[in-house]
C-alpha cells in the first residue's frame, strides 16, 4: 500500500511540476554549445595570435650555427705551389639581429593586428546576437504553434459537435442532410488544420532542440514572451551599439594602417646586428661583429608600390562597405519600427474582432438551434472566429519577431 502511494505520489509529482524551458535558458544553452559560437571564438585567439607574431619583429632575432666536416680538402700556398690537406674542422656562430627603426612599419603593422582582435571580438558578439535571434525565433513558434493547436483542437470540438448535432436533428426530419453534410466536410477541414498545426510545432520542437542541442520534450511548459514591449531602442541607440557596424568601421582603420605600413616599406629599416663566431680548421681562431645596418629597397620590380596600391584600394573599399552597411542598415531599422506600428494597430483589431466574432458566433448558433439561422451563417461566424483568433497569435509572433530583430541588430542576447 506504501508503494501504491509513493508511486502515485511520484506520478502527480511529475504532472505538478512539469519541466519549463524559458527563454533565457534556451538562448544560454545555445551559446554554450553551437559551433557557430565556437568558431568565433576561436578567430578571436587566432587573431590574438596574430599580434604576436607582428610583435615579433620589434623582438631580437637570435639565431645560432653549427657545422662540423669529418673530412675537408684545406689549399695552402707554398713559394707559389699549393698544397693540399685533408682534415677536419668545425664552426660556431651565433648572431643577433635587431629592428632599430623601420619608418613605423612594424607599428603599424602591430595596430592592425589589434584592429583584427576587435572585429573578430565583435564578429563574435554578432554571431551571439543572431543566434540568440534564431533561437527566439524557434521559442516563440513553437509557443504560437501550440496556441494555434488548442485552437484548432476547440474548433474541431466544436465543428463535431455541431455535426453530431444536425446529424440527429436530420433523423427526426428537422434539418436537411445539407447541413449535416457540410458540418461534416468542415469537420474534416479543421481536422486536417489541426494536423498542419501540429506539425508545424513539431518542426519548431525538433529546429530548437537542434540548436541548443538537447531534446525537448514534446509537453514542455514554454513561458509567455509574445507581450514584450520595445524598450531603450530607436535607431540611433541601434546604430551606436550594432557590432557589425563596429567591426566595419574597426576594418575601416585596420585597413588605414596597413596601407601606412606598406608606405613604410618604401624606406626600408635600420638594424643592429651583433655576431660571435669560432672557428677551428687547420687554425683555431674566434670572430666579433657589433654594427647597424641601413637596408633601403632601391628596386623591386614594382612590388612595394603595388601593395601601397592595394592597400589603398583596400582602405577606400573598406569606408565604402561601411557606407553601404550603414544605409542598408538604417533603412532596415526604419521598416521594422514601421512595422511595429502596424503591428499594433493590428493586435488591437484583431483583439476587437475576436470579441465580436465570438458574440456573433453564439448568437448565430444559438438562433440556429432554434432553426432561426441557417448553417451557411454558423459557418460563417466560426470563421470569422478562427480567422481573428489565428490572426491575433499571427499578429504577435510578428510584432514579437520584429521587436527580437531589432535586438538582434544592435547586439542584444
């Protein structure tokens, strides 16, 4: 009996506390494991890596030499005679080199390098915003989609009732078989509208299980976000906080530095150099060397100039992208506010629609049950009820996707 008990317990504690997913939870598990996010963020350490690299050739260089010959033919001069000698012999050297001065290429070249940490740090922020967007997206269909399920499940409710009921009404000679008829044709109908709806959730259920890679189950609580107001965005907080449009105008001076890096080239560097060398062949004898070296590219064959070229291309395509991503992106935010607007003049007819669809609805069927009403108008009033309450849920998913769109365009997760 104590197990009966705990078993039954456990049962109703399973239905009383049914596993929720929210919003947050599903955006956060998303960016904890897509690929997409990882990718970005491992641009961000290879262009970390980057910086490194261009730092290197401000660091000293040293390199060490070895040799070593078993045997070597050594040629001596001897009153005009030479003379041969088979021996061994070895080498040791070590040199140092150091950038002194390269007209602030390799500076350049290093601020460019930083340039490319902050677009890759922005690119990923981007890729977090629109991921969190597609997973929004997914959340609130799967919502709407069984909103639209439990409609449809009470207007099949309905429409059978309504068959079952001309269907008797027929028999005692009451009505014709056309009503029944045509209350079981729209039977079938919503049948077949309630299947769509349900389909429609499952592909929303399996694309959002996919991106926070985890399955969901098919009774999960889902929290309503279908009434989130706008708040703290207009198109100049937008456009300020919008990392895409940071990391082109970051692209914009990362290319500007390297076009005054491939300048630089023309000058060439100064360098220090420092060398110590040992050497045992027949003689035994060591070497120094401290010194700077002036390296100036006189020629060569038109490659410098060709990369300023390049560079300079780079740099004008560059502020011309951003131009570009600017007008395509202020005219975006100026359609999606104009859209919310309609949005909800939309919501508030619909809302007035469906009061009065459902007031005409039971009117009609109640004047229909007293044979002051044909089927033709029930039908026609049961439309015009599913219409408004389909409509409505349509109405808010797009206010609501349109306002998460906006999100998405200035950063937000």
């Amino acid at each position: 009996m104590f197990k009966k008990n705990l078993l039954l317990f456990a049962l109703l504690g399973t239905q009383l506390f049914a596993q929720t997913l929210t919003l947050d939870s599903a955006i956060q598990k998303a960016l904890n494991t897509h690929p997409d996010i990882q990718k970005a963020t491992l641009v961000v350490h290879k262009n970390e890596k980057g910086v490194s690299l261009a730092k290197a050739d401000y660091l000293p260089q040293v390199n060490l030499y070895a040799e070593y010959d078993p045997t070597k033919t050594y040629v001596l001069p001897t009153n005009g005679v030479f003379h041969t000698i088979d021996n061994d012999g070895y080498i040791l050297s070590a040199t140092l080199h150091q950038k002194i001065w390269d007209f602030s290429k390799t500076t350049a070249n290093i601020d460019a390098q930083k340039e490319n940490i902050d677009i890759a740090k922005l690119s990923l922020e981007d890729a977090k915003a629109y991921l969190a967007y597609q997973v929004k997206l997914q959340y609130e269909l799967m919502l709407v989609q069984r909103s639209a399920i439990e409609v449809r499940e009470k207007d099949l409710e309905s429409k059978e009732a309504l068959y079952k009921q001309a269907l008797a009404e027929v028999q005692q000679g009451m009505k014709t078989s056309a009503d029944a008829t045509r209350f079981l044709s729209s039977f079938y109908v919503a049948k077949d509208n309630l299947a769509i709806s349900q389909a429609n959730y499952e592909k929303a259920r399996v694309s959002l299980s996919l991106y926070i890679n985890e399955d969901i189950p098919e009774d999960i609580e889902l929290e309503d976000t279908l009434e989130l107001q706008m708040k703290g965005m207009n198109e100049q907080s937008i456009i300020h906080d919008s990392p895409s449009l940071k990391a082109l105008k970051k692209g914009v001076q990362k290319s500007y530095l390297e076009h005054k890096s491939a300048k630089a080239s023309h000058y060439g560097s100064i360098d220090g150099i420092a060398s110590y060398s040992y050497q045992n062949t027949l003689n035994e004898y060591d070497s120094s060397l401290v010194g700077i070296t002036l390296n100036v590219p006189l020629y060569s064959g038109g490659r410098t100039s060709a990369q300023v070229e390049q560079a300079e291309i780079n740099r004008q395509s560059s502020q011309a992208e951003y131009s570009s991503k600017l007008l395509a992106l202020r005219g975006e935010i100026e359609s999606l506010l104009i859209d919310l607007k309609r949005y909800e003049k939309t919501i508030a007819a619909k809302n007035a629609q469906l009061d009065a669809a459902r007031s005409t609805y039971d009117l009609l069927n109640a004047r229909y049950k007293e044979g002051l009403s044909t089927y033709i108008e029930v039908l026609d009033a049961s439309a015009l009820q599913l219409d408004a309450q389909l409509g409505l849920l349509s109405a808010k998913y797009e206010r609501s996707s349109a306002l998460h769109k906006l999100e998405y365009l200035q950063g937000k997760i």
